[in-house]
C-alpha cells in the first residue's frame, strides 16, 4: 500500500501589486492600510507631526497630554 502525498501547484496568475495588497476593505466600505503601506503612512504622519515645534505641541495638545499653555498634564494620579 502507497501512501500519495498532494503537493501544492504554484499559481500560474501574476500576483497582484503591493498597493492592491496594502489595502483592506472594512464592513462600511472604508479602506485600511496594512503591511508596508501602513508603516511607511505612519512614517510620513511621524514626519509631518515633528516638523516643526509648533506641529508637535498641536499634536500633543489635541492628543490630552498638554495644555494650550505648554504645560505637561498629570495622566495618572496615585
């Protein structure tokens, strides 16, 4: 008695380019990023958000984690 093993065929159809692949679409028909697109989105924010002093206290500002004053706010107490 032989055992045959199946042996997986390789795909004849090109794949499809990695922007097709870097995109998901959600339940509502919104898009997510995922895989390389998403980091190198990420990366270009990171860029934008430290660019200036200015766009990094904005940021934080609106984030909760400063007030409009400058000031660190306290996230914990204990």
């Amino acid at each position: 008695m032989s055992i045959a093993t199946a042996t997986p065929r390789k795909n004849s159809a090109k794949p499809a380019t990695r922007a097709a692949k870097s995109v998901v679409t959600g339940a509502l028909g919104s898009q997510q990023l995922t895989g390389q697109a998403l980091l190198d989105d990420m990366g270009a924010y990171r860029k934008k958000i430290a660019a200036t002093p200015e766009s990094a206290r904005d940021f934080l500002t609106r984030l909760g984690v400063m007030t409009p004053g400058g000031k660190v706010k306290t996230l914990i107490r204990g």
